[in-house]
C-alpha cells in the first residue's frame, strides 16, 4: 500500500517590522478605517534590509524541522512556494537547502501566487504517496514588500512578508494529506501581474519608469473570483477525501481578505470562529498565508491529532486550490534533534564547498597552462 503524507513538523517566520494601518495612512492617501472595513487587516510585517525570501524560509524550514525532530540530512525534497523568490534564478529553494544543510534533498521554486502553498503540499504529498521520498519539506515565502509600489493604494496596504514551512513524512496509517483540487484559469493572468523582468518585457529603463516592475491589480475583480472558487474548491476537496462539511474541524483559507473569508464560510454554511484568521496581525502574505495561520492555530491548540482540516487558496494565474489533511503530529518514536545547530554546519559546509571550488578550478587552470607551454 502507498504511504501516506503525515504533517510532522511546521515552523514560520515573520520579521519583527510592524507597519500598521495608521503609519500606512501617512505615506498614501488611505486611513486606518477603509483598511479595517475593506479588508480586515490592521497591520502587517515588513523584512528588514537584511531579511529576504530565503532567510525568512531558512528560519521557518528550521523551525519545522525542529517540531518534526528531524535531521535536515534526512530532508530529500525541498520545495519553495514563492512569488517574490530570491532571483529568477536559481531556485529560492537551493538556497534554502545550502543554508540548512539538506544534503540529499532535491530543491525546486514552485510559482502558483497565493494558491503556491496548496499547489507545493500536494505535489511533495504526492512524491510521498509514490514512495519517490519518504521525507519533504514544504515553505511558503514572501517578500512581497520589495515587489509593492508604495504609492500604490490598491496594493499597498494589501500585503506582508512572512515564511510558513510543514514537514511531511512517509506513514502506514491513513493521514495527513488526504485529498487535493488544483485549478487554474490563465485567461484572468491580466488580473493580478507584475508585468516586467520575464522574457515578456524585459527589464528596461521604460519598464522601470512605467512602474512594470511593481504588482498591478484589479482588486474587485480578484475579489468576485475568489469568493466563487474559496467555496466550490472546498466542496470539492471534501468530497475527493469521501467526507462531508460535518467530519471538518478547521478551514485555514488563503488570508487575502476577511470579508472574502466571511463570504465563502456563510456559503459553506461554516461557522467562521472554526475559520483560522489572522489576515488582522500579517496582512496578505501570500503563498506564506496558509502555513503562517495553521503554526498559530496548532501553537493555540487548536489543532489535534486526527483533526481533518481544509486548506484553500486563490490567487493570480487565475490559480486556485484545496486540500483536506487530516491533522498529524511529530513521530513518537523518532529520537529528538536540534536542526538549529545544523545552520552552523551547513555554513562550514557550504563555504569549504566553495573554497574546494575555487581551488579546483585554479589547478585545473595550472595544469591547462602547464601543458600548453609543453
Ligand atoms: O491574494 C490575492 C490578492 N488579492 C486580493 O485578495 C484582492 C481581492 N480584492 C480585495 O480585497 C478588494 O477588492 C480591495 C480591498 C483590494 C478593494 O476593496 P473594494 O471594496 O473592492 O474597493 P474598490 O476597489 O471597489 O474601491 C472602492 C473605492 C474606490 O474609490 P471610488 O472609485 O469609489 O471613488 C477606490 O479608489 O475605494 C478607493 N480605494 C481606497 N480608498 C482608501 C481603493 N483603495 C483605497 C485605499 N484607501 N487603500
């Protein structure tokens, strides 16, 4: 029988940066009560200079490796859901895997927006469910900050950074991801953009001077799309795990808007204190939304072994997506470790491998110079 894709470990990181809605109100023309009534949120977290995509997954992957009292050598699939990524290349997650030390995991970015995390938990359940690797880790992270224009209201006072990470591991027993609906509807790309830097519109002094390199949105557009596909993917979730709204304790949407979260639970006939929400505290941190939430929820207790759980997501592509898990917890069995000192490996390692590198590359220039002058 095929393994199953226990939820062993998470972890997040937020930057220590408040901005609320009151310091956000004196940079564009907006106030603390349209934030509050539009979209529910009244502050979020910036990263400091120093912070950036992948030091914020590094600290939640190694916070969740902790939980799941795993050796990040243990790890064989990394994969960093991202829209805000280090570079266009490499990948965000090689990064991520030279600073914890995972040196036999395979490392891949994976770009669906703000549905990326639900995107990313099923594909590495799946690799888990085929018996390719017994043990992944799953990050969500955003610097969305570096990608706003701040003069933009429409956006601006939408988003935040953060990092969420799961570890999930092979077990016999019926659990952890138990169903996943990805969707995707390309003809709304136009909704949610950010239209240069690609192969597209190269980066230019015109698409800088034209402000192309910043998120563009129709946000009412992005909103009537949301609160019909939150509620369908839900159903439709459910419906593949062969359970019903009843057997659900915890839906943990994509924290996008509260009012977009209140709507799809009075469609689901779902009561919205069993809805996590924190959109109040971190604002849209996209991709990272969902892993963000559920570490609160399960620091809270609100999450118990045997718990089935909704995740659901939406976001630009068009791109949407649930999963329904049924909520693990770390293996018992498996013998406590201290992943945080491994930061301190993985950085020897890392700058011996480089030096090795540089050295190889300089014999192999002596030994090309020698014999040509033979
Ligand atoms: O992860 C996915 C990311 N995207 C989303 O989730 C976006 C989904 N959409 C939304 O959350 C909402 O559409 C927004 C919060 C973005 C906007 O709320 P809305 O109720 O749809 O407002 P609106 O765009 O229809 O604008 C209403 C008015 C406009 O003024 P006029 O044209 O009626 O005079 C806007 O110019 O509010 C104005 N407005 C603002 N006023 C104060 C737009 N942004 C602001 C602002 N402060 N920040």
């Amino acid at each position: 029988m095929s393994p199953y894709a226990h939820i062993t470990g998470w972890g997040m990181a937020v930057p220590e940066r408040v901005l609320t809605n009151h310091e956000l109100a004196t940079m564009v023309d907006t106030s603390d009560e349209w934030i509050r009534t539009r979209t529910g949120i009244c502050e979020r977290r910036i990263a400091s200079e120093d912070q950036t995509t992948a030091s914020l997954a590094t600290e939640a992957a190694l916070r969740a490796l902790a939980v799941a009292g795993l050796n990040p050598a243990d790890v064989e699939l990394i994969i960093v859901s991202t829209s805000s990524p280090e570079h266009t290349f490499p990948a965000t997650a090689c990064i991520v895997q030279d600073r914890i030390g995972a040196t036999k995991a395979g490392a891949f970015d994976l770009l669906a927006a703000c549905t990326g995390f639900i995107y990313a938990l099923n594909m590495a359940a799946q690799s888990i469910r085929s018996g390719s690797v017994k043990n992944a880790l799953v990050i969500g992270a955003e610097t969305l900050s570096r990608l706003v224009n701040w003069q933009d209201r429409n956006t601006c006072i939408l988003f935040g950074d953060g990092a969420g990470a799961f570890v999930l591991q092979a077990g016999e027993e019926r659990s952890g991801v138990l169903s996943s609906v990805l969707r995707s509807d390309g003809s709304g790309s136009d909704l949610l953009t950010l239209p240069a830097g690609g192969s597209a519109l190269p980066a230019s002094l015109e698409t800088v001077r034209d402000g192309l390199h910043y998120i563009h949105m129709n946000g009412r557009e992005v909103f009537r799309f949301a609160t019909r596909v939150m509620t369908q993917a839900t159903l439709e979730a459910v419906a593949r795990a062969n359970l019903s709204m009843d057997d659900i304790q915890l839906i943990i949407p994509h924290q996008a808007n509260q009012r977009i979260i209140e709507m799809a639970a009075r469609s689901l006939n779902f009561p919205m204190e069993r809805c996590v929400m924190n959109l109040h505290r971190y604002g849209n941190t996209s991709t990272a939304s969902i892993p963000i939430a559920t570490c609160e929820a399960a620091q809270q207790g609100r999450l118990h072994p045997g718990d089935k759980v909704v995740f659901v997501g939406f976001g630009s592509g068009l791109t949407w997506g649930a999963v329904v898990a049924e909520w693990s917890a770390p293996f018992s069995a498996q013998r406590r470790e201290y992943p945080t000192r491994y930061r301190l490996y993985a950085r020897v390692r890392s700058a011996l491998l480089r030096l090795l590198r540089r050295l190889d590359t300089l014999i192999d220039a002596l030994v090309w110079d020698r014999r040509q002058r033979d």
